[in-house]
C-alpha cells in the first residue's frame, strides 16, 4: 500500500512537470525585439520635459519667484537635471529668463518667462477643480486594491507622481479629502517611513479597464499590436492563440491559487501590469518604477518574463537614456488615443520649449545674415532692401546710357580720323565693361529671390541696349551711304 502511494505521488508531479513544460513557451530567446519608430517618438517627445517641470516647481515654490543659479546647481540630481544647470537653462530660453537683480554684477538669478507662467496658471486651475481631485483619488484607490496587502509606501507615491498626475501637494490638497478612501500612517514595514493604507475596498470601482471594452465588445481578448518588422514563428503563434483563449482572471481578484509558471498564472500578471498603466496619464511608465512597484505586489519577476513574452501588448522603448514601458493599444501611430487633460498641457509645455528653439535659430540666422551684408559679403536681407539696392541700380544703369550717347557723339565727329575698326573694338569694350557692372550691382539681390523692381530694371536695360544697337546699325548705314555718293560724285568730277 505504501509503495502505491509513492508510485501514484511520482507520477503527479511528472503530470504536474510535464504540464508545466507544456504550458510554458520556453523559446523566449527566440523573439526579437523589434524598433517602433512610432512609440519611441511617443517616448522621445518628452525628452527634458521632466526636469524642466521640476525645476519650474521649484522656482515657482519660492516667494520671489526667482532661485540663485547656485541653488539651482545644487539640486541638479534632485531635480534630474541631465548636465549642468546653466547649460540646461540656456538652452531652453523659452521657459527660463537669467537675469541680475539690483542691476548688481553677482551670481545671475533665473525666473520664468510670462508664457511659462500662464501655463502653469492653468495647471493649476486643473490640480484645484472638484473632478481631477476626485480622479485622483479614484485612481489611487484602484492601485491600492491591486495591492497584496492594500498598502503602498509613499516613497513609491513619489517615484510614480509623474506617471499618475499627482500634484506636488497632494499629500496635503488631495488625500485628507477623502477619509473615507485611504489614510497615511507612519512607521511600517516599508523603510520605516510613511505607507497610503486603503480605509475602505469599492466594489464598484474594482472594474478592469479590459472588463470595461469587454462590455462593448462581448470578449475579453487582449488587443496584440506587433512593431513593422516582426517575425512569428509557427510556435509562438500557436502559444498565443492558446493563451487568449486562457480564461479571464481580473486584476482585483486574489490569484494566489494558480499554478506558478503557469500560462494561467502569466496571463493574470499580463492583466494587472495592463491594468497599472491603464491607470498611469500618459499610458507609459519607467521600467524601473514598474518592477518596484512588482516587488509591492509580489509581482517582480513576473512583471519582468511579462515584457520578455508579449511584445504585441507592451514595447520597452530605449529612448531618452532609460528604459520606458508603453501600452501599446493606447497609442495609433505614436499618438495618444485618449488623450489625458494633463497630458494636453504637457504638450503645450513641450511644444513652447521647442517652438521658440526654432524661433531663437532663425533670428541668430537673420542677424548672421545682416552682419554678412554690412561687411559686403552676404546678400542683401528681406524684400525691403533687395527693392532699395535695385532701385540704386535702376538710377546707375541710366547714368551709364547718357555717358554712352556722348561718347558716342564724339566718336562719330572722330569718324573719319579714326579707322572703322578701332572704333567698333572701343565701343564694344567700353559696353561690355559697363554691362558686367550692371551684373555685379545686380547679382546683390536676397538670395533666392528676384524683386519686382529688378524684374523692371533688367527688362528695360534689355530695351534700352536693343534700342541703341538699332540706332548705332542705322548710323553706320548713313555714314557708309554718305561714303559712297561722295566716292561716285569724285569719279564723274
């Protein structure tokens, strides 16, 4: 009897062994991570947004509304400034205003500039209205039902203010407000610090945003969105077509019950990390924020194979010297589909610092071009002055036809002591060389660009040669006819 129930105990964990193989896609080195131009533009389109956020925040915290730069240097890894602060606010001179305060030769000082304070006017308008408070704490109510033990350290609250819209003051503004929801206690087990603990669990609220589609689509199946130049293999198109059809476990139910390594267990953590950043503004989130959130959810490891086998549910994008995670379902061709109140003004704030990058190049290119024309080797700038140096010409090409038409009296009384070649080789200098300064004079136009008023002045020079070429022919005709009677009157004498 005995030997039978250890034959019938090895044979179940073979059963539950070879399940395991079977249920698990083994060839994760197989996938290939594949670039989406699309997604990393999303991520990219942030680049610096954040630090200078932080350091608006900071500046606008004091009572001047000014820092020192000093100040401002000392707190370039708290603020997460990527190189030195002077350098960061130069170059986006669109937010940041240097100047010395008292006209005193001391350290400058930085302020904002008014469009920077306008938006941040209505930031925060929005942190202060009735339903973004309430949406905020909504959301952190949800986080907090996801959680093993219905707590989170607000250290973690920090790290993830960013990617849940939180104000800086909303331990203050937003929390006491809501007693009913959550509360803060001191002295836990995460670092001896603060911890937010849910008060009271909503069944209302404990609702997926994937529950929430399934309603209006009548299944609950995953969106898969793979990159442009993604390969699948046989085996692995099998593998997820087997594991969409796995059963839907939500995110708010305890699944400690699964089997661990299990495709069952895989896809409940494929649907909580879905439903975290459903939560987040901007549909993204740092990697690292990610997996120490896991670690609160006794998810860490989890969170990690999650992103090694669905590539067609989340892309880890590289960009901006870290390593960001985005739900791909909430973006179409790199733009967000339900674009978040606050994330509009965080576009604003990206689009003012770049917009007035561009605007600050094309003056210093105007004023290279200006500073060129003085010095006589650029073009001439703006239609304006390309109009006033033609005109200049306009004035100099009559100069050079009324010193042609007396030259040419003289020439013609010297006719007959001078030989009729000579003549024609002098004319023929002489015009050639007024004409190339006419093209000299005229080659100064802006660049690109041919004026109405040069249009004129090359069209009536063209009349004007034509005409003296025509009246220059019928001469020599008269004085060659004159030649002739004056020989057959000789030959009859």
């Amino acid at each position: 009897m005995h030997f039978l129930l250890i034959l019938l105990r090895s044979r179940l964990h073979h059963h539950l062994f070879f399940q395991q193989r079977r249920t698990l896609y083994d060839a994760v080195a197989s996938i290939k991570c594949v670039r989406d131009r699309g997604l990393d533009h999303a991520v990219e389109r942030e680049r610096h947004l954040k630090p200078v956020m932080n350091l608006k925040s900071l500046i606008i915290s004091e009572p001047s509304k000014s820092l020192p730069l000093s100040v401002i240097s000392q707190s370039e890894e708290a603020l997460q400034i990527p190189f030195r602060s002077i350098e960061f606010i130069r170059k986006y001179p669109s937010i940041f205003q240097e100047f010395h305060p008292g006209n005193l030769n001391i350290h400058p000082h930085i302020k904002l500039t008014p469009a920077t304070l306008a938006l941040n006017s209505e930031e925060n308008l929005l942190y202060q209205s009735v339903n973004y408070k309430q949406e905020i704490a909504v959301r952190l109510l949800k986080l907090l039902m996801l959680c093993r033990m219905y707590k989170l350290p607000i250290s973690l609250l920090e790290r993830l203010k960013w990617e849940l819209g939180l104000p800086g003051d909303y331990e203050k503004a937003v929390i006491p407000e809501f007693p009913d929801y959550f509360r803060v206690i001191s002295g836990n087990s995460f670092e001896n610090g603060k911890t937010l603990e849910l008060v009271c669990w909503s069944d209302e609220l404990a609702v997926s945003e994937m529950e929430k589609k399934a309603l209006k689509i009548g299944k609950n199946e995953f969106c898969l969105k793979y990159s442009n130049g993604f390969e699948m293999d046989k085996k692995y198109k099998k593998w997820v077509d087997e594991w969409q059809k796995l059963p839907y476990v939500s995110p708010y139910q305890n699944a400690m019950h699964l089997v661990a390594k299990s495709d069952e267990a895989d896809k409940w953590a494929v649907v909580v990390l879905h439903e975290v950043l459903s939560l987040f503004v901007g549909k993204k989130a740092e990697k690292e924020n990610l997996l120490y959130l896991g670690e609160c959810l006794g998810l860490r490891s989890r969170f990690k194979s999650t992103l090694l086998h669905h590539p067609g549910i989340f892309y880890v994008s590289s960009k901006i010297r870290t390593r960001t995670v985005v739900l791909k379902e909430a973006y179409k061709r790199g733009m967000l589909i339900e674009r978040h109140p606050l994330m509009q003004l965080r576009f604003k704030y990206a689009h003012l610092m770049n917009t007035m990058k561009e605007e600050s190049k094309t003056k210093s290119d105007q004023q290279k071009i200006g500073t060129d024309l003085k010095s006589g080797e650029g073009d001439v700038e703006g239609d304006e002055s390309g109009e006033e140096e033609n005109a200049e010409v306009c004035d100099l090409s009559d100069d050079y036809e009324e010193e042609d038409e007396d030259e040419e009296e003289e020439e013609e009384e010297s006719a007959n002591k001078r030989g009729r070649s000579s003549r024609k080789a002098a004319k023929f200098g002489e015009h050639n060389a007024k004409r190339s300064v006419v093209r000299r004079l005229d080659g100064r136009n802006f660049r690109g660009t041919v004026s109405r008023s040069s249009t004129r002045f090359s069209g009536r020079t063209n009349n004007r040669d034509d005409q003296v070429s025509t009246r220059r022919s019928a001469e020599r005709l008269d004085v060659s006819g004159n030649r002739a009677r004056s020989k057959r009157e000789r030959t009859t004498t």
